[in-house]
C-alpha cells in the first residue's frame, strides 16, 4: 500500500535533486514502484501535489511572539512568512499565482491573518489591508526568487573582476560614474540580507502612510 505520506516524502525527495519543474506524476509513480493509477487515487494532479507539500511544509514554518504594536505586527508576520519560505525557495515559486491562499491551510493563513488585522488595526480598511498584503506578498517572494536564482546561476554582479572590467574600462567612469565607483563592491553589498529593513521602510514609509492618506486618517505611526 502507499501511503500519502510515501508519496509526500518521495516528491520531496524529486524536488530537491530535480527541481519542481520536472517532477511528474509518471515519474513519481515510477520513483515509488507503482502505477499512476494508484498516485491519482490520492491526488489529482501536479498541481494538487505540489500544493499538498506546500501545507504540509507551512504547517512546520514557526509562530512567533506578536508585538502590541500593529506595525511591528505586520513586520514580524512577513518575516515570518519570509523565513519560512526562503528555506524551502520553490515554494514561493509555485505560489506567485494570485488566488494561491485558497490552498493554503490554516497554520499559514493565521500569518495573512495577522498582516491583515495589524493594518486595520493600524487605521486602514479591510479593502485597502488587501492590497497592502499583496504589496508585501510581492516583494517577499521576489526577494526570495531573486537571491535564489543567484545562487544557481553565475551573475555577472557576483564577479567583480568582471564590473571591474566593464565599468571600469576606458569610458567606463565617464558613462556610469556610481556604477564604476562600487564595482568592486556590488557583489558583497547586493548579498546583504536586507529584507527586514527593507520591509520595515516599504510598510513605514510608503504602504501605510499612502493608504491612511487616502482614507483620510492621521497617520500616528513613524515618520
């Protein structure tokens, strides 16, 4: 007999040598030893599959203390969410699709949940807490993709004798003076983890502060 929890573990196991993009249900099925047949009976596609693994994996993803202040709320959710993620990267691939929270379990949505309270908390509307966890949503799964494509690929940025080489050539300078001028630099500076500082001004400085101005309320938070 196979069990789904077999057949979770083996999809694992194909996803981190292969890549989700290639794992099938043929060769799941092939990995396991049985037929199709006996893989549709417990789940109904690929896609079934891979959002399976993804509820099992964010019910591990770790809760942490929520501060009073609704802000520091938001922040520490995304974190969270974030964290929990960027240990598992192909995740945030698949769920770059908007609609992907009705197939989320409850462990992760508590997370939404609490992004979402914590900006009507913070003297927004429900309508415009929508469109802010979205905002967040987006730059946390790009931050994501975006350090994990560099570390598989060999970008240009990480080498910095060959910036060097290019901004640095003859008209270099001239052409693109602050590019020339950090070149040497770009990698180490560009593999930052910034992403908690960068969230913090991104719901600070622009989210917020644009929602509670276009709803008309004063905004009593950091300036």
């Amino acid at each position: 007999m196979t069990s789904r929890k077999q057949i979770l573990a083996t999809a694992r196991a194909l996803i981190d040598e292969y890549g989700w993009e290639k794992v099938t249900i043929r060769r799941l099925a092939s990995e396991l030893g049985v037929g199709t047949g006996t893989l549709y009976s417990h789940v109904r596609d690929k896609d079934d599959l891979l959002f399976l693994l993804i509820h099992e994996y964010a019910e591990q993803i770790p809760h942490p203390d929520l501060p009073s202040d609704p802000r520091e709320r938001i922040i520490t959710a995304a974190v969270a969410i974030h964290d929990g993620l960027a240990a598992w990267p192909w995740a945030a691939e698949v769920l770059t699709t908007d609609g992907f929270i009705a197939r989320l379990g409850d462990s992760f949505l508590s997370l939404v949940e609490t992004i979402l309270a914590g900006v009507v908390d913070a003297g927004c509307t429900p309508e415009q807490s929508v469109r802010i966890f979205r905002s967040i949503w987006y730059y946390t799964v790009g931050e994501i993709l975006v350090r994990t494509h560099t570390r598989h690929r060999e970008m240009d940025e990480q080498d910095p004798a060959r910036l060097n080489a290019y901004f640095g050539n003859t008209d270099g300078p001239a052409r693109l003076p602050q590019l020339a001028a950090i070149a040497d630099r770009w990698g180490a500076l560009a593999g930052q983890d910034t992403f908690a500082q960068g969230l913090r001004a991104f719901v600070d400085g622009g989210l917020l502060a644009q929602a509670l101005e276009a709803s008309g309320t004063p905004d009593s938070g950091p300036s």
